[in-house]
C-alpha cells in the first residue's frame, strides 16, 4: 500500500471527497478548500468509513497482491494517517519512504488521454510517497535462523494477543520427523497463556516472565512481549518433550539480543 501525497495548482475536476482512478484501488481525495477544511473538521471515527473501503487484506500488504495506492493533498495528510493508524493496528513501525518514480501515469491508470482528471493527475506535484511493507518477512528470517540452530527448537512464531492471530512464523525445518504444526496453537493462545502470564501472580515475586507447556510429544514455551513491541507472545516450540533443556538455554542465552530484534520489527 503507497500514500502518495500531492500538491497541485488547481482543483481536482470533481465534486465528491475522492474519485477512483481508472481501478477501485487507485483513489485520490479531494483538494479543493471546502473539501480539505470539513475533512480535518471531522473526527476519525466520523471520517474512517471513506477509507476502510479502500484498505487492502493484512496479509496482502507488502505482497504482489497489493496495489493500493491513496493520493492524498498536502493538507490532509495528518489527519489521513491518523485514520490509517487507527484503523490499521499492525500499521505501527511498517511504514518507509518509497520511490516517487513508481507512481503510475495517467495512461498507465487508463484515464484517458486528453480528460480533465488525466490533465490534473498528470500536473499534479507529489510531494513524499510513504510506502507500508510487510514486517512478516523480516521475522520469518529471523525465526528460520533460530530453527536452523542446534538448540531443540524446531518451529517458532509471533502471537499478537490484540488481534488474536499469528502474525509470522518460521518455516518447516529441512527434518520432516521434527515438523511441526504451528497452525494448531491458532486461537488456542488467547486462553491458554496470555492470561495465566499477565494476571498469574507469584506471592512477592511479581509476574511470570515465561510460562512452558508440556505435550504429550513436545513443548511450547511461550514469553510475553510488552515492553515497545506492544503485546505480543514470543513462542518457541520443541517437536520432543527431551528439549527442554536445550530450548531453555538458548533462551537464556539469547533473549535480550532477540526481543531487541523484536522490537525493532515489531515496535
């Protein structure tokens, strides 16, 4: 998804806050006065409904799937990425400075040649490009690195407690008898260890830091990530109940340099 903002010298040749551009995912608002003060006049709850629309699947963003692309006039980027922030919860840290020779032309969007939008669109100034990309490929290098390590864990993934849902995961490790199969702890974390971590207490000794489950053929081991990386659950999973002990030391280990990581993807 690109947020392309613009400036322009005359008014766009339409009457309503946006208009599509040549596909339902290429829209631009609106930079004409009246338009530009009762939209940074409204609240982002009254405005949201003239975006959500237009937003793309979480699991499309960064992708080849995602073509999006918002052009927004230079007076109402605040408010528009506040609309985005607000309705995008994974948006925060996912945004980057993109390329202002990828915008499409006009004839590349289908305008056609010689019409007033084309003319406008095409006299246009852009201004920034800001570009949302996927944090999920970051971390599923970072985590195919750990499962490549000799340390008794063979799969590991990111559990967002906010939108109860996996955000990433690492890939099947190279050994098909130590596989495993992340997409059964979907939906089941929620109840069985982001409330035992954060409300499970011990007499003066404050929160659980780290909880372990144990399987009849392996365990979870699961870490609470609040602090910059929002709440989130750091999982590591061992494909033998024999790895504890491994599994166990390379947390240790490791840790602080990897919620460091974390947080830099995930903040």
């Amino acid at each position: 998804m690109r947020i392309v903002i613009y400036t322009a010298n005359r008014d766009v040749p339409f009457t309503t806050v946006y208009d599509q551009l040549g596909s339902q995912d290429r829209i631009i608002f609106s930079n004409s006065q009246d338009k530009i003060t009762d939209f940074n006049n409204e609240s982002v709850d009254e405005l949201k409904h003239l975006v959500e629309p237009w937003l793309p699947r979480k699991e499309t963003i960064g992708s080849k799937e995602d073509d999006t692309i918002f052009y927004i006039p230079f007076e109402m980027k605040e408010k528009f990425m506040e609309i985005i922030k607000h309705l995008m919860s994974f948006f925060k840290g996912m945004i980057g400075k993109g390329d202002t020779t990828s915008i499409p032309i006009s004839q590349q969007l289908g305008l056609g040649k010689g019409s007033s939008l084309a003319t406008f669109y095409d006299e246009m100034e852009i201004q920034e490009v800001n570009t949302v990309m996927s944090k999920k490929e970051d971390l599923v290098k970072l985590f195919d690195g750990i499962i490549n390590e000799d340390n008794e864990i063979d799969a590991v993934f990111v559990y967002s407690d906010e939108e109860s849902m996996i955000v990433a995961q690492s890939n099947p490790g190279t050994d098909a008898k130590r596989q495993v199969d992340i997409s059964t702890f979907d939906g089941v974390l929620g109840g069985l260890a982001t409330h035992k971590i954060t409300e499970g207490k011990r007499a003066g000794l404050g929160s659980l830091e780290h909880r372990t489950y144990h399987f009849s053929e392996g365990i979870l081991n699961v870490t609470i990530l609040e602090e910059g990386a929002g709440k989130y659950l750091l999982c590591f999973v061992s494909s033998t109940p024999k790895g504890l002990g491994e599994m166990l030391m390379y947390r240790r280990k490791n840790m602080a340099q990897l919620v460091e990581k974390l947080d830099t993807i995930l903040a």
